[in-house]
C-alpha cells in the first residue's frame, strides 16, 4: 500500500490499540469485581471504571481519530488497505459514528438514571412491587426512545436499539422469523403433550458436592477444547465470561448443591463464548476486529457447545460414567440414555433463565413485542404487567402469580438494555443453522462425539466462524456458512428430532 | 477559600483523579499478572500496562497539569488552601517535576536497557555466571548517572536516586548513622558470640502442611488488625501488598511446606504494609496523598510488625499454643519460650532476604557503598564480585562461593533500582524510633500483645503515622512521632535486648 496510506494506517493502528488496551483494562476491574475484589472497595472500582469508560468514549469520539478515518477512507486511499484493514477501519468507524452521535449531555443522562434504576429495580423485585419500578422504567422508556432518535433509523426506531448488539437486524426482518418459530413452537408443544410422557428431572435438584461438580465440569470444557493456558475458570454470582485479549479469556460459574444444571451448563455455555474468543486469529490482537461480531452470533457459540453437543445423546454416553462414578449415591440407577431425556424435559416455566431449549424463545418473543410496543409509544409502561401476563398466558399457557415472576424478573432493562433480548434467540437460530451447515462437513460427528472427540468440531468453528472475530458482519457469516440468510427453520427441525428421541424414544 | 482557587484547585483535583484511577487500574493489571493471570496473556498483558503507565507519564507531564499548579501555587492563591490540599499540591508536584525533568527518549532508553537487563540477570544468577549480566550493568550504571544528572543533586549524584524512594534522604546524612549501626552490629555479634549459645533453628525446616500454615497466618493477621472487608490475601510468587485505593488492599504470601518462617512472617510483613495503606485518612481516596509517605516509612510498618510484633517473645506467649495445636507432631516438645528463641536464631548469612533482624542491615550497608562508588564513577562495574566478596567478609566473616549467592542474589539492580536498598535498613531504624516512641505512650504494651490484644497499638500507628499518608514527609513523622532525625540508636537498643532475651535468658 502507499506509503502515505501505510503512515496514516499506522496511527489509526495506534489509537486503537491505546483504546483497546484501555478496554481490556476496565474488563479486568470489571471481572475483578465480580470475582475477588473486597466488598470495601465497591465505592472506589465504580469510579476506576467510570474513569476508563470515558477516556476510551474520549478518543473514540476524538477529532483526531475522526480525521484519520476520514483520511483513511475520503482519500481513496482506501484501495491501499488490506481486507483485515478496511474491515478494522469499517468496525471502529461504526462504533465512533455510534458514539458521536450521542451528546455527552444525554450519556451521562443515560448513565444516571439506569443506575439509580438498577436499585428501584431490585427493591421492585425483592417486594414484587411493578409501582417501585414504574417511575424509572418510564423515565428509560423516554431516554431509550431518544436514544433511537439519536441514532437515526429507516423504518423503525426499535431498529436503532437492536442494530447496537446485532448490527443490521431490523424488526422486519426479525418479525417474520419469529412469528414461524412461535408457530413452530407451538406445534411441537402439542406433540410434546400427545406423546403422554411425563419425565421426572427431580434428580437434578437433589444434592450435589459442590466441588466434585466443579472439577467435572472444568474438566469437560478442557475435552471440548477450552485452553487453560491462554482462560481460566473462577466463581462469581452470574455466570459470564470475560475477555482481556485473545489469549486472556476469563469464565466464571456457580455451583449449587441442590441444582445439578448450574455449573456444568453454565460452564459450558461460558466456556462456548470462551472458545470463541481464544479462536479469534490472533493478527487481530488488540485491533477492532478482535471481538465477537454480535450478540446473536456470540450467543450462538454458547448455545452451540451447551445444547447441540452438551445436551444431546452422543455426548452423554461419552461423559455419563464419568459422571455418574461422581455421584454414585445419586445416579447408580440411571442410564446414560435416560440422563440425555432428563436433562432435556421440555415444559412451559415463568423464569426465563430456567426455560427449556423450545420453550425458551417464547419468553424472547414476548420480550421482543413488548419492546417494540413501548419504544413505538404504542404501549405505555403502565400497561407492561398485564401485558407480559397476557401474552404468558398465550404462547405458554401459565400466569405468573406475581410481577417478581413476572415482568421484573429480568435485569435488563434496569440498565436501557432495550433491543438486547431478540440476541438469546438469534444465538439459538444461528447455532441450529451452522449445527446444520456442520453436519454435512463433518458426517462422523455424533460418533466423534460418543468417543469424546470435539477436536474436529472445534476446528470446524474455528474455520468458519471464531477466527474472523468482527472481519465478518452475522449477515455475511450465515450466508457464508449455510448459503441463506436467519430463518427459523435449522432450528425447528434440531428441535424436533430431539423431541423426537427426547419424548417419543426414537434413536 | 477564594471562588477562583476553589475552581483551579477543582479542577487540578480532577486530574489527580484521574492519574489515580489509571494508576489502581495498572496496579490491579500488575496484580492480577502475578496471582491470577493465564501464561498466555504475558505478551498482551505487558502492552495493556504499559499504555496506562504511558497515558498517566503524559497526563502528569501535560501542560494543562503544569498550569494548573503554577496557578495554584504562584498566584499567591495557596494561601486560600487548606493544610490537606497543600499538601496533595506539593507532593503532585514533586513527582511532576521529577517526571518532567526526564526526556521521552531517556525513559525509553531506560525502559527497553532494564527489560533486557532483567533477562540477562535471571540467565547469570542461574549460572552464576557475572560476565553475562556485566554488559547490561554497565549499561544499567551508566543509565543511573544519567539519571542523576538529569534529576539534579547538590553534593551526591546518588542522593537523586536514593530521592526516588525516600524523600528528602541524603548520602550524608545516612552514611554516620550507617558507620554507627555497622560499629554497634560488630560490637552486638560479638556479644552473641561470647554467649556461647547455640541455637538450632532446625525444626523451622521440617514439614509444615502448607493449607494448615496459610490458614494460621491469615488468622494472626486478621487478629492484628488487617480488614479483610477493605483488602485480601492471595498467593504468588514473591509476596508483596498492592493497594488499588483505601479500600481495597491486596496481600500476597507464598507457602514452603519445608520452612515455617515464609508464609507467616511474609504475611505479618505484607499485612503491615496493608495496615498502612487502610490506615489513610479516608478523604484522601483518589488523592497525591492516598499512599504511603516513603519507601523507607513503608517499611517500618512491615518490619513493626513483623519484628516489634511478630518476633516478640509476648506475641508468641499469646500465639503460640493455637500454632503449636496446629503442628502437634513438629511442636509439642518446643515451649513457646524456646520458639520465640528459634525465631531469632541471629548469625551471618549469604542471602539478604534470608537473614536475620541484627545482620540484615550489614547486607544493606554493602549494597549502599557499592552504589555509592558506581554512581559517583569511584567503582568500575568490572570490580564488583571483588568488592562484593571483600565486604562480606570484612562485615559478616563469610565469603560467598559465588556469584549467585554473592553480587547477583538481588533483582534490584537489574531493573535500575539503585537508591532502593537503604530504604529496608530506614525502615529497621524507622520501626525501631517508631516502637521506642510507642512504648511512652503504651506502657501496656507488652502485656496487651500477650492478650492478643492489638487495637491500641494499631490506633497508635493509625493516629501517628497511618492516617497521614503523604501529607508529611518521613522526616516530618520522625521529628513528630520521636523529637529527633534519624538514627541507629533506638534500632542498637530494641536489638540488644533482644539479644539479651534470646542469649543471655535475660526477660
């Protein structure tokens, strides 16, 4: 490339990294915080990450990064640039437009007001009291609104809060999609119900050593492929996962005794995103590029490793003895078999985070309605309790008792994170759609599983997804990779077979 | 306070902030790198911290910083500031002038000779073999001279050094006091001698359970005063204390399974340092004041209760039956009496920082002359081992073997440390005034320790060195705490009666 181009390059390259150095600092106070830090210091990190937060949001936002964008891209210059390097330019000059787009005045609106709205929200839910939170809620509403304006969109202001965590997914392309799958959905509740059988998952919540469950599934992440030299595992409250650099990714769990579920799928369901990161190609490192590229596809990968391979047959007859030689007390007369339908019993729950595999996307889609309704202005907030209790009792035939369990069970909006839920079902769309695609590459994957073998799963990820970190938009990866754009259909044919040998025993 | 100071100085502290948040985000990097941290992560890790270490140099050597002190300072405008603020005023701009008085080019130049220099150290000690680090010292040395030249000095370019560390602190006020304490340690070995005692230590280093000695030495400390709410402990390899605010102080302490004095001498140690840094006054936090005073006044807090505390015969009075129920096999024949005489077996010794509280300080004495002599170009790097093995001999009576466990033992001057050294023999003499002080105030003392008592004394340090953080200078404290500057004449008591107590039977 020229050599002016290659100069210019060079600084847009070294005011990135200073950003991206800034970010994996404030992850790291962040995970701390969530991990050892003494209760003393909460006041203290809070300001830390404040701190780090808006110097990064200052060059970001800086004339001088806009001028070597603009430099980069206006002059032509752009022909000079490698793909990596466009892609690199493409991706910062998103999220800066994102970001210059929102006066300074109305950030640090937003910042306040969501934080005192996190404190009314968990009095709201620790009394199941709607009216605790009303006040916040409808000042969030406003500000999400806003927010939308601020950022511009085409049809529909929701497009604007969506585009944030799935960059060019749009309601009405959402809309559809999520009308078949409710439909679908629908469906296969019934079959569920006509085949008559009613498994039993009590064992589950019967009573588990804490750090046998630990150390089993510590190691079932390290077979998946999970690399301990460049992650490691710690606890925390809500599970997450971390990452300071391609060769730093943290994950966490918890462990409940009476709840077997917990740490082994939440810890394979971290360890999903983990591998992602660690599979980014590692010429990315602290660029742009070295980062998931949304939350659908982010979400994708954990639900991939965490139901396509941790909930399904093949896997349980490879990690079922071990499993059970952990507790025999509890799981002696079990068979591998019957593990596999225990852990995949499919029924209508009020907790989100709880809900089965088929059952779950119903929860996002009345989230998702919901949304678009209130940030439309055709919904006002006083309407959401007996809204969410409607559509509950329509698309999964229960009634929560109460707004705890109801429409305040969820953090997210406590913090503006309006437009984040449809990402839970597009991770589980997209997963069942490179499930399919994965398939027809690798014919001997179910007995590559049954043996305890996850190498070639891995690298077939790692192909076509990890190592492209944000080089390639959810649009371009599913294209790519399954030769179609987001649909339903991947996802509703996984989910049938395995009800299918889930409820009516077929092999 | 005029409306105009009132607004600098705001604004002046809102810098301050800053660099204080960025430097508890490198701290907490730097932490987490020696507990927690993936070994993959080094490389990333090291530019993560070495972009905030460049970003807080350039908003402490900005022209707005600068300004902003000049006003504050020259606009006659100090005499609206309060004592604190003062204070936070001079000690910014003391480490201001000493940053901006290096050139950019000279702090890189010293940043890549160290970050060799360390390499070649760890090879040579590992081969014990001086020529390979000679090249690197000698760069190392001539970087140092610079150094000095660059700071400025009026009689010793080695005082700038020593300046880094311990404020205030000349060659020639310390080279008397140093003659005096090595004349008074000859005179006190002597007395050991002609005891014609001879303790053995040996049971030290049998076999300890590792989680068995942790768990004790986090009780001690806790019981001493350490806030567990505010700070914790971890393990790494070298121990050290870290503090990311006033709140948040983290310890670390390694365990041998054949020593017993590591882990818990090391965490009384580090716990004294923690006890210091959550003893600042609290409106300090995200202040210049919110550290401690000096490298050497530091240490005097580790070493007070390491030593004063920690290896006092009332302390093991106190805690020795709960250490001995621990390890009934190694401790049921020894009586606490006969402990508190193993823990401080004095006699010379090659290793630094395995030597005892009385000889400690000739080892300190060696390395204070050797720098001397290099920085005032009065010793080639080439005569080193010589001088070295010379010394060792002519003030503890033992030669080294070699190299190793002679003039490449220390990591110090590898990393460009000169001037670091006299700061551990400053905080013997330090802790020593500092005790001498105590015991008018506290005539309790000694019985309260043999109680488990120690909240008067921990108030007493609180009150008289603690909360002031940087507000007064080492000698400040000293003239305050004692009416008298530096000297080896309380160290010369406290130790003499030691030695009185463990060879002579004297109690």
């Amino acid at each position: 490339m020229g050599s002016t181009t290659n100069q210019t390059f060079d600084e847009f390259l070294s005011t990135t990294r200073t950003i991206s150095d800034l970010t994996a600092a404030s992850s790291v106070l962040g995970w701390d915080q969530e991990t050892y830090m003494p209760d003393g210091a909460a006041e203290e990190r809070a300001e830390q990450i404040a701190t780090l937060n808006a110097l990064i949001h200052q060059m970001m936002t800086s004339d001088k990064a806009g001028k070597l964008v603009e430099e980069l891209v206006s002059n032509g210059s752009a022909a000079d640039l490698s793909e990596w390097q466009i892609a690199a330019l493409r991706e910062f000059s998103r999220e800066r437009e994102q970001a210059v787009k929102l006066p300074d005045e109305f950030v640090r609106e937003m910042s306040k007001v969501t934080s005192l709205a996190q404190q009314s929200w968990k009095k709201a839910r620790s009394k199941s009291d709607f009216s605790i939170f009303r006040d916040s809620l409808a000042k969030i509403i406003d500000i999400k609104r806003r927010h939308a304006q601020y950022l511009g969109y085409k049809e529909n202001p929701y497009d604007a809060l969506i585009d944030l965590y799935e960059p060019g997914m749009k309601v009405e392309q959402l809309r559809p999609v999520f009308e078949r799958l409710q439909e679908g959905t629908a469906r296969l509740l019934d079959k569920i119900d006509q085949s008559g059988a009613d498994i039993s998952d009590a064992v589950l919540f019967t009573d588990f050593d804490p750090s046998a469950q630990l150390s089993f599934a510590r190691e079932v992440i390290k077979k998946l492929g999970f690399n301990f030299t460049d992650g490691r595992v710690d606890l925390s409250t809500h599970p997450f996962c971390a990452s300071f650099g391609i060769r730093d990714v943290r994950l966490t769990t918890r462990v409940y005794r009476d709840d077997l579920r917990s740490c082994l799928f939440g810890l394979i369901h971290e360890a999903g995103h983990g591998m992602y990161e660690q599979g980014i190609d590692k010429a990315y490192s602290r660029t742009p590029l070295a980062d998931g590229t949304s939350m659908g596809i982010h979400e994708s990968q954990s639900l991939f490793w965490e139901n396509m391979v941790g909930r399904s047959l093949e896997f349980w007859k490879w990690a079922y003895p071990s499993l059970q030689s952990q507790f025999p007390e509890r799981l002696s007369d079990i068979s591998a078999d019957s593990f596999f339908r225990i852990v995949n019993v499919m029924k209508s729950s009020m907790i989100r985070v709880e809900a089965d595999e088929l059952t779950y996307n119903l929860h996002i889609i009345l989230r998702f309605e919901i949304e678009d309704d209130l940030i439309n202005g055709r919904m006002n907030v006083d309407d959401i309790p007996e809204a969410w209790n409607t559509k509950m009792e329509e698309y999964l035939g229960i009634t929560p008792a109460n707004d705890a369990e109801g429409c305040l069970q969820d953090v997210h909006w406590s913090f503006g994170g309006h437009g984040y839920f449809p990402s839970y079902s597009l991770g589980k769309l997209y997963a069942a759609m490179f499930y399919q695609a994965m398939l027809k590459d690798l014919p001997e994957h179910h007995k590559q599983i049954e043996r305890g073998e996850f190498g070639d799963l891995l690298s077939w990820l790692r192909e076509k997804v990890h190592r492209w970190g944000k080089a390639k938009s959810p649009a371009e990866l599913t294209n790519e990779i399954c030769g179609e754009p987001l649909s339903e259909g991947a996802f509703l044919t996984y989910i049938e077979k395995k009800i299918n040998q889930v409820y009516y025993n077929q092999t």
